[in-house]
C-alpha cells in the first residue's frame, strides 16, 4: 500500500504515514527503493517503478497472498481458488460450499499443497460459518447515529453481532466448534 500512496504523491519519510513507526516506514521504503519501485528524493518516497497505476496490481478484498486451490475430487479439476482467510471461514472440512451454482462437500484438506478437496453433492443448503466479531472503539473523531439502537455500541464502545442464515428444518441448537478463532458450525 506504501507504493500505491507514493504513486499518488510523495511520501514524507519523517511521518509515521500509518505505519506503527517512522522507523517502520524507512524499512518499508527501503525495500522499495532496493526493488528498483521507488527513489528518494528531498526525504520523500515517490513512486518510480513501470506500472503506470501500481494500485491495480493490489488486490483489495483478498489481501492474503497465499492461496488455496479447490479441487473435484472426483475428475481433479480446478474449481476455484480462495485465499487462506476464505479457505478457513468457508471451505471447512464437512463444509457445503456453492461454486457457479454448484453444491459441494468438502472432503480433504491438504494445508502444506494448499489443496481442499470437494466431491459434488445435491442438497438444497451451504454451511456459513458464524462470526463472532468485536469491536472497541480506541478514539472517536466523528460521530453519527444511523439506523435503529440495534447494535449500537454500548458504555464502553465495544459491539457484537451474530448472524446464522439457517433452514426451516435446520436443528435448532446446532454444536459450535472453536478453532483458532473461527467458529464452526457442526450439524450433529
């Protein structure tokens, strides 16, 4: 993201420019003038490599580079690939998965080869994993109240929210597996 903002204009190398510390920005920028991306000049970082918008190589929704390649199991094509966030909250062993319009079961998981193995399956459901997820609010700049008191923040600014999309005919009371900080959802 450093090459992308030097791209839109010069980065001052005595401010922090969002990082944990100046000292953390002049390693960043060092590697960026060691790859031939950027110079320096008057202390600030300017963008110098050969895309003219290096902003469209930065992936904004999958951040993570390492990647997980969703295989069928039973002819050992390709389906999709997924990054190792998705991979863990969604393409979880027993998980039901929707791909093209397609349902699949996921049956293996390789993490070394980064390969998940699904098997296709007819059934009129997917598994979504729950997300327990909570904020606290460290600093308030702005603020504004927008819909209803439903999930406002409480007296220490913190809030959570759950949401579990389920069947008509879905058990009720469904068993909660916590692993590394993703929950699980497993039908008993």
């Amino acid at each position: 993201h450093l090459m992308c903002a030097s791209a839109e204009q010069p980065v001052l190398l005595s401010e922090r420019a969002g990082l944990a510390s100046v000292a953390a920005l002049r390693s960043a920028a060092r590697a960026l003038v060691d790859g031939d991306l950027a110079v320096v000049e008057n202390g600030a970082l300017r963008y110098a490599g050969a895309s003219p918008s290096p902003a469209l190589s930065v992936p904004l929704r999958d951040a993570d580079r390492e990647r997980f390649t969703l295989v069928d199991q039973a002819s050992n094509a390709v389906i999709e690939e997924v990054d190792r966030l998705d991979a863990l909250l969604r393409v979880y062993p027993g998980a039901v998965v929707l791909s093209d319009g397609a349902e699949y079961l996921v049956v293996g998981w390789s993490v070394p080869a980064r390969r998940i193995a699904l098997r296709r399956t007819r059934c009129d459901y997917f598994t979504e994993c729950v997300d327990h997820s909570t904020v606290t609010v460290l600093r308030r700049r702005h603020q504004r109240i927008l819909g209803s008191a439903a999930g406002q923040a409480d007296d220490r600014g913190s809030t959570s929210s759950e949401h579990v999309p389920r069947r008509d005919d879905a058990p009720q009371d469904p068993v909660f597996i916590a692993t590394g900080g993703v929950c699980v959802e497993k039908r008993a």
